[in-house]
C-alpha cells in the first residue's frame, strides 16, 4: 500500500492544498485591539508539521495566545545572505450568513478551496510549509539560509507580531538581507499578455481618531459650537478631497509595462482609460496613483435631543512614499480648527528596486514555470509585514506566485465574501516557490 502523505511530499506541491485546507479551518478571525483567536492552535500546527520532518521551531508569544513560529533551513554557504519567507497567521473576520459556504470550513468545490484566509494569506503559509517539508525530505539544501517565519496581528497593525518580533527577537533574522511575502507575484492578463504583479512598494498607513469638542446642550437649542456639525464638517471636506496623480518610480515602471503590451499612454487627466486595460487589477493598481484618506467611523450622542460635547471619527490613510508630512499637514487643514488628531497606527511606506539577485531569482522561477510571461513591479495599495523588517535593514518583496483564470476577481478575495483560491493555482505557486529557495 502507498502512503498517501509520503506520495504527496515527493513534489513541491504535494501537500500544499491539503494544509491550505486544515489552516483555514483554524479560525483565527482578528478583530483588533487585542481580540484575537486561534492563532496559538495555528502555530502549533505549523511547527507540528515542521519539526514532523526534523526542522527544530521557535514559538514565541507576545501575550497569551498571540503566538509566532520561526524555523531555518541552513545553506551550504554559511557567507551567504540569509533570506526570511514570511507570512501571517490571522485572518480578518467573516460573518458566516453572508456566506454561500462555512468560512472557516475549508470547502473545495469547483477545483478552488473555499474559506477566509485562502488567500490572505493561508495560502502561501501553506505552499511554504509544503516546500520546506519537500525540501528535507529530500535532503535539498539551498545555497542562502531560509528562515521561515510565521506571524502574527498582521490584520490589525502588527502590535503582536512582526513588530513584537523585530523589536525584541532580532536575533532570529541574522544574517536575513531580504525577504518574501504578500501581496504579489499573482497573474492577471494585460492586452492579451499573462503579466505577473511582482510587489515592490507598498503605500504608508496612518489609522487616525478624528476628536471634536463643544458645548453640550439642550438638542432644541441654538448651538454654534456643536461638535458633530464641526466633525461632519471635517469629514465631508476630508473624504471629498481628491488627492493629486503623482507616480513614483514602481509606478512608472507598472504604467510604461502597461503601455508597452496595450499600445495605451497613461494620461493623468484620464487614468481610467489605461486602468480598464487591467480589470479586475485596476481595483489595486487605481489606488497606488495618489493618497487616499477614507472617514470608516463616526460616535457621538447618546440621546436624540441632548447636543454631545464630543464626537469621534476613524480615518484611514493611506499614503505615498516619502508623502507623509506632506498628507498629515493636508488633512489638518481640511480637517480646519477645532478637530484634533491621534494616531491609532502609524506605519511606514516602502519603495524598493526592481532589480537584483532577489528580483533576478523570483523573475527566473516564473518564467520556468510558465515561458514568455511578463513581470511587472507594482505598488501596494495596503500594507503588509514587511514595514516591520525594513528598519532592520531588511528588503521587502511581495511574491506568492499564482497563476489565476481569467474569471477569477482576484482583488475582491481579498478580505471579501466567499474567498477562494484555484488548487493549481496553489501547485503553480509551489513549484515556482520551490525553485526559487533552492536556487537563489
């Protein structure tokens, strides 16, 4: 009799749906400010499958539940920079009712796997477990050290995870110069062309309260100094502001590719006119092309007809790179006197080169699997783990390789309803993912 698992480990992708599958069915919803679920249940079963196959793990909680898990394959060249494979272990939640499927059911139908976390980012934890597992079990050896990290409390700012980790276990990623992750390396087809989105930016985050004072009052009373009217106010000038075209360098470079396999010029007076040649994609690439400051939330009053004397609201900005003073002096101005800012989170924006031994690496494994695709740098309209490691000198990509239908709105998986990912998508993604750490 064959055994079904031994079988499956004999290729790179052997094993990746299957674990895909069991990740998804952990719930690890993050509702942020410290709520959170099964993380801990994650990782243990992602260092149960590592250390099955003889890789000793670290697993570090940052507070009870919140739980990381890294683990290093050594190179053959111990002079070798060190490159980190990362992804994250939380989810954002889903309300099951919404829900053709359980979301946290791990369904395969239609030769996709179903449930939240498919591709935000389950998947790719999964590819990279299968690949390392493949690797020792058939005594590969990359050049470079891999270190493969798993983190936590990506989906609400990564106070519990990368941010934890890099601050006070640095040690794990000595000798790391770049690294891995979201959201990148996923097909889509430009004027007629497979192009491969390879992240190389990725937009600064500022999660802003919005706080207004006044006068309370009687609610059938005169009252010039109301503070829902002066936050409304604030709010209204603030999400109706358009925020001007401005292109940074991976930008350009995604724009030029565009114009290259379409015949399309970008025209900063019509952007839409370029942006349909892309899709689904333009939902991602549309929001690179200037700053956005989105209002999400509004508190204030407790009673019909009494006038508060406060209100509070949520802003999410997300900006350019190098742009930050530039936007946190605008929006004060729209937001005019008698509104103040705090910050609920406050990251940094990235921008690396599109070229080099890691891009060359990445580039070379897609075209090995799939000859005569294109491969285009893009920004990141959010954020991922990579803001962590960037301080510490540490060079951050974007690439979980996929190659999708057409059909497919990949975009809208993301943190949507009824998240979904094709299984040869994920095998695609395997292999290609195989023959970058074995041979960069």
């Amino acid at each position: 009799m064959t055994d079904h698992r031994s079988a499956a480990a004999s290729t790179p992708e052997g094993e990746t749906v299957e674990i895909c599958r069991n990740l998804i069915r952990i719930d690890t919803s993050n509702f942020g400010s410290g709520d959170a679920r099964g993380e801990r249940r994650a990782a243990e079963y992602v260092a149960g499958l590592i250390e099955e196959v003889g890789v000793p793990t670290t697993l570090l909680e940052s507070a009870p539940g919140r739980a990381n898990v890294f683990a290093r394959i050594e190179g053959t060249d111990p002079s070798a920079d060190a490159l980190l494979v990362h992804g994250h272990l939380d989810v954002v939640p889903a309300i099951a009712a919404d829900w053709s499927v359980d979301p946290f059911g791990g369904e395969l139908r239609d030769g996709m796997i179903w449930g939240r976390g498919a591709v935000d980012m389950k998947d790719m934890d999964a590819m990279m477990i299968s690949v390392l597992r493949h690797m020792v079990r058939t005594g590969q050896r990359p050049r470079r050290d891999i270190v493969f990290g798993f983190f936590a409390d990506e989906e609400a700012g990564m106070v519990y995870g990368s941010h934890w980790i890099a601050e006070h276990h640095r040690h794990l990623f000595d000798g790391v110069t770049d690294a891995i992750s979201e959201v990148g390396g996923y097909s889509a087809t430009i004027g007629g062309q497979r192009a491969y989105l390879l992240q190389t930016a990725e937009k600064g985050l500022m999660w802003l309260r919005l706080h207004a004072r006044g006068t309370a009052g009687h609610g059938s009373q005169l009252n010039d100094d109301n503070p829902v009217t002066r936050l409304s106010r604030a709010l209204a000038d603030i999400g109706s502001y358009r925020w001007p075209i401005e292109l940074t360098k991976t930008t350009r470079a995604f724009l030029d590719g565009v114009t290259e396999l379409t015949g399309v010029e970008f025209d900063p007076q019509d952007p839409q006119r370029l942006l349909r040649e892309l899709g689904s994609v333009a939902r991602f690439v549309g929001a690179t092309l200037q700053t956005t400051a989105n209002p999400t939330m509004l508190e204030a009053g407790y009673k019909v007809n009494v006038v508060p004397g406060s209100a509070e609201a949520g802003l999410d900005v997300r900006y350019l790179p190098e742009q930050r003073e530039i936007v946190l002096a605008k929006l004060q101005e729209l937001a005019g006197e008698g509104v103040e800012f705090s910050f609920e989170s406050d990251d940094i924006a990235l921008e690396v080169p599109f070229s080099g031994t890691v891009v060359d690496a990445m580039v070379d494994a897609l075209h090995a699997e799939d000859p005569g695709a294109v491969v285009l740098p893009y920004m990141l309209s959010g954020g991922t783990d990579n803001k962590s490691l960037d301080p510490l000198g540490i060079t951050g990509y974007g690439f979980v390789p996929l190659r999708l239908p057409d059909e497919l709105d990949f975009p809208a998986m993301f943190h949507g309803v009824d998240e979904r990912v094709p299984t040869d998508s994920l095998e695609f993604g395997s292999r290609v993912l195989h023959r970058l750490l074995t041979s960069y």
